[in-house]
C-alpha cells in the first residue's frame, strides 16, 4: 500500500543517513591517521606500532632497524618555489618512501622534513642495504613539475643493540642523523661515527 511504501521509504532514508555517517567516521578516522602532506603515518600511530613490534622482537629474539631521514635543503626548497610546491614536493616524497617499502615496513613524518621507517625482523645489513636504495632512489629523482633535485641525511638503529625501547632507538637515530649532516649531508651513519656509508655521488 502507499502507507507500507511512505514507512519503507523512511526506514531507507534512516539507513541510508547511517551509512553515510559511518562512512564518514571511518573515513575521518583513516585521515587521523595519516599526515596529510606526506600520506605517510602520523608519528602517534607509529610509534604505537613500533612499541609493538619492539615487544613482538624482544619476545621472539629478532633484530629491529629504524631509519631516521631528514631531507637536505628542504628550507630552500620551500623557500624558492612556495608553499604549493612544497605540498607537491612532500605527497610526492612520501609515495617514492612508501613504495621502497616491503608490505610489513611502515614509514611516518617526525617533522617537518623528518621521516622515520620502521623495518621489523631486519639485520644491520639489510638495514644499510634499504638506506642505500633508498637515498639513491631519493637523489636520483627529480620532484614535481619544477624538477626539483634533494638528497638525504640518513641515521641508523638497529634494536636491541642499539637501543632497547621507543625511547632510545630514536634518540641515537637522531644522533645519527646529526652526524650525517656534519659530514656533509647525502650521507648515512650508523652509531653516529661508526659505519660510515655515502650514498652513491
């Protein structure tokens, strides 16, 4: 009858608004988690699954690599071509990171021109290994429609001996980092002095 269609009709627009807004939930929960610019992860999320994982490796006696990047120039780049052009240059920058990535890696921004990338059940060499491709691939390609040229200062730490939480994994990371960019940037070190490996001029 039209009464029994007007009742369907109400029960469809009911169910239909519901959807809609569950799809907006979980498409706004996806966005949390997710840096915008770069599409990588937002470093809270991240360091929730490295917390995890570090737990996974210590319990299973497995190696753990983190890999620590700042990009070289990035004030000069944003500073020369805009703030458009830096958007351009980071969405790109974060998909050239996410596809050197294997299925169970996962990278985030630290900041503004940081990236980490979490490399689980990994050995120092093949964390060195994908630090080397990765700055190779970084130097030798040229970003958005100005053909923007960068490179990499990268840090190495490799759980547990080179740090056995969160905590300290990033810390000598970053002092990694820190000796990198000393050194001349395009570089990669590992515990800060040690290690020494230059990404291919």
């Amino acid at each position: 009858t039209e009464e029994d269609i007007s009742v369907f009709e109400t029960f469809a627009r009911i169910a239909a608004l519901a959807y809609y807004q569950n799809r907006l939930y979980e498409d706004n929960l996806r966005l949390d988690r997710v840096d915008h610019e770069t599409g990588l992860q937002r470093y809270s999320f991240f360091s929730e699954s490295l917390h995890q994982n570090i737990a996974r490796a210590r319990s299973s006696n497995e190696l753990l690599g983190v890999v620590m990047m700042d990009i070289d120039n990035f004030k000069r780049i944003a500073d020369t071509y805009g703030g458009d052009a830096r958007r351009a240059f980071l969405r790109e920058f974060g998909g050239l990171v996410t596809r050197q990535l294997r299925p169970y890696d996962t990278a985030c921004r630290y900041g503004a021109d940081e990236i980490i990338v979490m490399l689980p059940n990994t050995a120092t060499e093949e964390v060195l290994r994908f630090s080397r491709d990765l700055c190779d691939s970084i130097r030798t390609h040229t970003f958005t429609e100005f053909d923007i040229e960068t490179s990499v200062s990268c840090g190495i730490a490799v759980f547990p001996e080179d740090g056995d939480g969160v905590d300290e994994l990033i810390r000598q990371a970053k002092r990694s980092v820190f000796e990198a960019q000393r050194a001349g940037r395009n570089k990669i070190f590992h515990n800060e002095t040690e290690a020494v490996i230059s990404a291919a001029e």
